[in-house]
C-alpha cells in the first residue's frame, strides 16, 4: 500500500490529484503540503487525506516536519513533487535561489535519510527542453535541456530542479520517476507551466503549435508512475496540439491578424537581437514524443481540449475522449 507525501497539494494540479489518490484502494494515506490554508476542496477526503501548512524550500519548516510526530507516524513511501512554488513571499531563500530548487534539493535528502522512502515522482515541464532552428520539433526525452543564462527565473528553476532529480536516477535505493508535461490545460481555461501562453506580450509575429494536456491526465500519468516499476523521464502530452492564437483570447472576435512577410522578418530580427532565450520556445515550438510514456508506464490520454468561440466568449474545456 502506498503512504505519500505530495507537495504543493493546494495547487489546481493537488486538486486532480488527490481526488485520484482517494479512490486509489492501493493508496492508504496522502499527506498534503502546501504555502495555503487547508483547501477546501479536501473536505470530503478527510478520512484518507490530511494537510499541513509549511513551506517546504525553508530550512526550519521542513527540519520540524520531518521530526514531528505526525510525519513519523505517517510512515511514508512514496513522494509526489509538484513544481508550484512561489517566491513572492516575504521571506527570501539566502543566495536568492528559487524556491523550488531549494526545497527539492532539501526534500531528496531527507529521502535519502528515511529508506523507507522507495519512490519518488516528479512533475516537470516540457519547457525544459531547448528546440533549436533546423531540428525536428518532435521532442523525445533526449533531447538538450536549455541552459541560456538568459532565460526567466521561472523556468531556469524548472532546469535546474529537473537536473537535481535526475541526479538520482541511478540511486538503488529510491526509483525516481520525472514526468514531463505539456502545457497543462484545467477546465476553464487556465494554463499551467506554459511561458509562451503566460506572456502576451512573447515574439509577435509567431504562432508556434504548442502541445497541451488536460489536468486530470497529469493527474492519472502521476498515479501510473506512483505503481510503476520504471524509473526514468517520460514526456507526458494530450492528443492535441493548437496554435497559441487559438488559445489565447484576441480582444477582437476577428481572431488574430496576420502581419505582412517584411515586417514579421524585421520584428524576428529584433526579438533574435534583444529577446530572451524563452522566446525561442514561440519560434519553434515543443511536440512532444510520448511513446516512451505510452511503453513503459502505460500512459494514453483519456481527455482532450475544446476550444470554443472567441474573444470573450472563448470559452476551453477538457472532455473526456469517446
């Protein structure tokens, strides 16, 4: 039976999942943590589901959880990680590193110190990936993770986490499973770890197909990877793929307008010259590989995306696949 810990439980992601993990009879216990107040969304899981409110990438929270009661007494063997930490709290981590980065190095040792922690799974972003021009933009896991000093804070943390966890690929005692994921698309419309559709503003000019999955297959992939017996990265993606335009909503209901062969050659130049590395991901775009996924963890989307009607009455939905 299963005993997990999951991080960042009072995220859209936390959600889906622990209403997956509650219906799992081969999950016992899950135990919640997360920067909010107990979400209420976990008010009829209460019997299996517990929460606490910490902050996992500070020192002395993580030191107190690990050696209370509560946390001894839960006998943990599994860990989900999920990638939503904030830094916009008053605190900061000391050398300014990223919270995430902090608490998952922090959270792997302590792993390490408790062997009864067999598993763990990390959810991280398609967004790693650096797509280059002339290469193909079906992305399997062995492709180049971007390393450009000048990419956003945001994501250089997603890099750098997803390396620390794939420092422990070849641990004996501990089976890291490092997922991969699309955009993240939750009912309503919201996106998850997706910088080309969090900045408006990204490489006017492009409209790169992007790759999306439905928040309740990320939370199934995850539970796939919490019973599997494959350690390893696996990409995780919907079956659809949509133009940015189409997922974000244009001011007018006309749709977004083409911009003339000059002029879209010129605005290139200047993002080339004076853009950031991000962009790179709205030229090319990232289409995710996912068979690895589909062999070895049993992985195939249940839901896709629905778009309908623009401008303000867009509206996006997941629905599950007939």
């Amino acid at each position: 039976m299963r005993r997990v810990l999951v991080t960042h439980l009072d995220s859209p992601i936390g959600r889906r999942l622990v209403k997956a993990l509650y219906h799992d009879p081969d999950v016992s216990l899950v135990f919640g943590v997360g920067t909010s107040p107990p979400p209420t969304f976990l008010d009829p899981y209460r019997d299996k589901c517990f929460y606490e409110r910490l902050d996992l990438a500070k020192a002395r929270h993580l030191n107190h959880f690990v050696r209370s009661e509560r946390f001894l007494r839960a006998r943990f063997n599994s860990v989900i990680h999920l990638p939503f930490a904030s830094d916009d709290g008053p605190e900061h981590i000391p050398g300014n590193v990223p919270s995430l980065v902090s608490e998952t190095r922090r959270l792997l040792a302590e792993c390490r110190k408790h062997a009864e922690i067999a598993r763990f799974i990390y959810l991280s972003s398609a967004f790693v990936y650096q797509p280059e021009p002339g290469s193909g933009n079906l992305v399997n896991e062995e492709t180049q993770l971007g390393f450009d000093v000048d990419r956003s804070r945001e994501v250089r943390s997603w890099i750098d986490a997803d390396l620390i966890c794939q420092g422990e690929l070849k641990d004996p005692d501990l089976m890291m499973t490092i997922l991969r994921a699309a955009t993240i698309v939750c009912d309503g419309g919201r996106f998850l770890l997706s910088p080309p559709l969090s900045d408006p503003s990204m490489s006017p000019g492009y409209n790169p197909m992007i790759s999306v999955i439905a928040d309740r297959d990320v939370a199934r992939a995850l539970l796939l990877a919490l019973h599997g017996d494959h350690a390893g990265i696996y990409n995780i993606s919907g079956s659809d793929d949509f133009p940015r335009s189409e997922l974000l909503s244009p001011i007018s209901r006309l749709g977004p307008f083409p911009i003339p062969r000059l002029l879209s050659g010129a605005l290139s130049l200047i993002d080339g010259l004076w853009g950031s590395a991000d962009r790179v991901l709205t030229r090319y775009g990232v289409v995710l590989d996912t068979r690895l996924a589909a062999e070895k963890l049993g992985f195939e989307p249940l839901y896709r995306i629905e778009v309908r009607g623009r401008g303000q009455d867009r509206r996006i939905d997941t629905v599950r696949c007939r």
